[in-house]
C-alpha cells in the first residue's frame, strides 16, 4: 500500500525511535499533503498547469532564484501538520535581508553538450566567499537515493526533483527498474536532445539558523527549476510543494517558513481548520506607516549563538506533545493564535511597544509547546534576555523559529545601538565570545526570479 511505502521511507532518530502509531501518523501527514499537491496538479490550475503544459527548457542560460530569510512574529507551531488541519492557524512574520543581502538563491542551468545532473550545495559568506560545498553527480535512477533523510548530501535538492515528478520515488528504489535517466532528463525539461542539467542552491546562513532557512531555500529550487523548464509557478503553488517538500524529507514542518520568506513584507499567513486536501494558506500583506516601517528596520537586531539544531529534533518533541491532548497544550495552541492576531494589530498602529509584549508572550508559549526537557532555551540565552530586559534596553528577544539556537532576534528600545547592548552584556558578566551580530532590514520583494 502507500502507507508501507512511505512508512519505509522515513527515517527516524537513534535517540527516540518513533512508535508505530507515530509512524503511522507522520506517514498519513505525509499522504495527505502529497494526495493534496497531486490534486493541485491535475485538478486545478494552481500549479499554472505544470504538468499539462509542455515543458521548453531555457537552454544555455542560468536562471537565478534568490529570496529573503524570515523572523517569526508570533504563532508559529500553530502552522504544522496536524496542528494547522485540526486547530487552524494564524502566524506573523516578515521577510528581512541579512547584512543587506537576500541571503537564499538557487541557480540552474540546462545546457547541451553532457548527460546527468549535476547537484551542489553551496555555503558561502555576505560577500560571496565559498566557505563548504557538497556534490552529487546523478547519472542513474539510484543515484537520487536519499533524497528522504535530511543528513544525505543535496537531500534538498534530491528531494525537490522528486515532488516536480522527475522521478518517482519506486524509480528510485525499485533494483528492477531499467529507465534511462537521460530519457527521464531529457523528457523533464523538454529538451530535443541529451542534455546536461546544473541546480546549483546557495545559503549565508548558518545550518540550523531558525530563519526558515531549509523551507526558502526549497521554494527556490523548485521555483528555479519550473522557471529554467518553461512552467513557472506561482506562490501558492511554491508554498504547498515546499510543504510537501519538507515532509517527504522527514524534516516536517508547516507553511509559515516559506510564506513569509517568499512572499515579502510583514505578513499575517492563516490557514482555517478541517481542510486537509490541500491546506488552504492565505496571507494578508500588512500596510505599514512609513514612520513604523523606518522605526523597526531601526530597532531590529539579529545576534548569531553559534549554537546550531536540528529544528526536527524540537518539532517532533511539539507533535509528541500535541498528540497527547493536554489543556496546558491546547490552550498554548490557542493562545498562539491569539497572539499572532495581538501582534498584527500592534503592527497596523505603530504600536512596537505592542509588537514586543507579543513577542515576549510567544517566546513563553514556544517554550511551552517544546516543554522543559527540550533544550529550547539554551541557557546562555535566557541569560542574555535577562540582562537586556533588567536594563530596559529591549522591548523583547525570542530565538527564531523553533529555538534551541540559531539566530536570536532582538527588538531594542528606540535609540539603542549594538554596541551599547554588547557592552551592557559584558559588564553584566555574560559571556558571549561565541556571538556575532548582524544587520537585519525588512524585504519587500521575496522571492526574485531571474
């Protein structure tokens, strides 16, 4: 059936090993987003028409997909399968620029003259430096094995190929299979003859940075593969393969990461219960005064902790959690929601006062969905909010995204510059050799296509 098969496709974690009913379960998210892209697919024109339009590759020239990071707001975990299908979602967030640059792209090149695909994973600097990269040359079906576990080399990318249907994943781990890869190839992109295939994904972003990093980074690369075979999709259509994308890695996750990275500005992304097949995610893009947008890009500052996690490790503690129905849980749930729908509010009026008691009030409820023993609030930074709340030089700290590490966004009162909080922290005793800071501005853009 589909549910072995994809029961045997995920992977699960030597530290706590899922359960079957839990297995079973991250297996029917899993059907359920894919039978929704499936449906998306021949049953709408939400994908542009994908799959019934003929493919023409671009060839000979790179196309270029960059988007922004993103900050959570208020009301993540609220977007996450099952949460979002059986409670509804509201969450803010915004796409913002890091050191002045979108720090997400991916680029491919289709090109005759070779054979296979050639996947590469870039991590570079702000100013374009190649810190690692990773390989994978793909010249037989099989060679696409591991696009399900998110510790294989280019499982982004691997994984990408596979929700736009260049293979299926039985091509992949049928031995029996006898396809010609190069045919596969070939008929993808529509090309008249062998071709030879780069998708090339770069990120500034540190692994495990809580910015949404691993979600943008697959609306780039599936948006820059449609563009480079002549079918384009749109938003909505990136933002539910990206979804698809996440859970067939097994990393799982909601929609929130790739709706505010790729769309830009300061937005509130909601989804309304009991609609599974597909999840409906509609976004509101916020209008802000002039005056408003000035004073955040102003007040707003990133720290990196130099601590990296998986956020699959935190995500799977909050399902747990989720699964056993507790009031304190569902009623966390509900006051996420809330304060998602506080903080656009607070937003809409100027009010960034108003923004940082939502934050602060989020940061207590991540905590509290993830529980105690999750390691979500390192204590290095607990120690760093409290230094820079004693000395009132912030409206609100919180680690973005899942916590545990990563970036750590702070809201400073009006006037407040870095070096005064850096220096508040050392006369305060904390440490923090192992802290770099960041310039960080609101993106209007999102996703640019090139």
């Amino acid at each position: 059936t589909a549910l072995h098969k994809i029961n045997s496709q995920l992977v699960s974690t030597p530290e706590k090993p899922p359960s079957s009913h839990e297995w079973k379960a991250l297996a029917s998210i899993l059907l359920a987003i894919s039978a929704a892209c499936t449906r998306i697919c021949v049953g709408s024109d939400a994908l542009d028409g994908f799959i019934s339009i003929k493919p023409t590759a671009c060839l000979g020239r790179w196309v270029v997909a960059t988007a922004p990071a993103r900050i959570d707001i208020a009301g993540g975990w609220s977007d996450t399968p099952p949460i979002c299908f059986e409670h509804g979602s509201v969450v803010t967030g915004m796409a913002v620029l890091v050191d002045g640059c979108a720090p997400l792209a991916c680029r491919v090149r289709v090109a005759t003259g070779g054979t296979g695909v050639l996947l590469r994973s870039e991590s570079r600097t702000t100013d374009g430096e190649l810190i690692s990269s990773n390989d994978v040359e793909v010249q037989k079906c099989d060679d696409l094995k591991g696009f399900n576990s998110p510790t294989s080399n280019c499982a982004l990318l691997k994984c990408a190929l596979v929700c736009l249907g260049l293979l299926s994943p039985d091509q992949i781990y049928d031995p029996t299979n006898t396809d010609n890869f190069g045919e596969c190839v070939r008929n993808f992109f529509g090309a008249e003859c062998p071709v030879r295939v780069e998708i090339i994904s770069t990120s500034i972003l540190p692994h495990g940075s809580g910015m949404g990093t691993s979600s943008i980074l697959a609306g780039c690369i599936l948006a820059a593969i449609a563009q480079s075979r002549g079918t384009p999709l749109t938003l909505s259509s990136l933002i539910q393969l990206a979804l698809q994308l996440e859970q067939r890695l097994t990393t799982g996750g909601g929609f929130q990461d790739q709706a505010n990275g790729l769309v830009g500005g300061v937005k509130r992304v909601s989804c309304v219960s009991g609609v599974v097949q597909p999840v409906r995610v509609d976004w509101t893009i916020l209008s802000l005064a002039a005056e408003t947008e000035a004073r955040l890009n102003g007040c707003l500052h990133l720290v990196y902790t130099g601590q990296t996690r998986l956020a699959k490790n935190i995500l799977q503690q909050c399902l747990h959690r989720w699964s056993e129905r507790t009031h304190e849980i569902c009623q966390t749930v509900s006051n996420l929601v809330d304060t998602a729908n506080a903080s656009v509010q607070a937003l809409e009026n100027g009010d960034l006062n108003g923004v940082g008691s939502a934050v602060k009030e989020y940061w207590k409820q991540k905590k509290i969905m993830a529980g105690v023993s999750s390691g979500v609030e390192p204590p290095l930074v607990a120690r760093v909010l409290d230094s820079l709340y004693k000395r009132d030089l912030i409206r609100c700290g919180t680690l973005c995204g899942a916590g545990g590490g990563g970036f750590l966004m702070l809201l400073s009162k009006d006037g407040v510059k870095v070096d005064t909080m850096m220096n508040s922290l050392k006369q305060d005793g904390v440490e923090t050799s192992e802290f770099t800071w960041h310039s960080v501005r609101l993106d209007p853009h999102g996703l640019v296509i090139q």
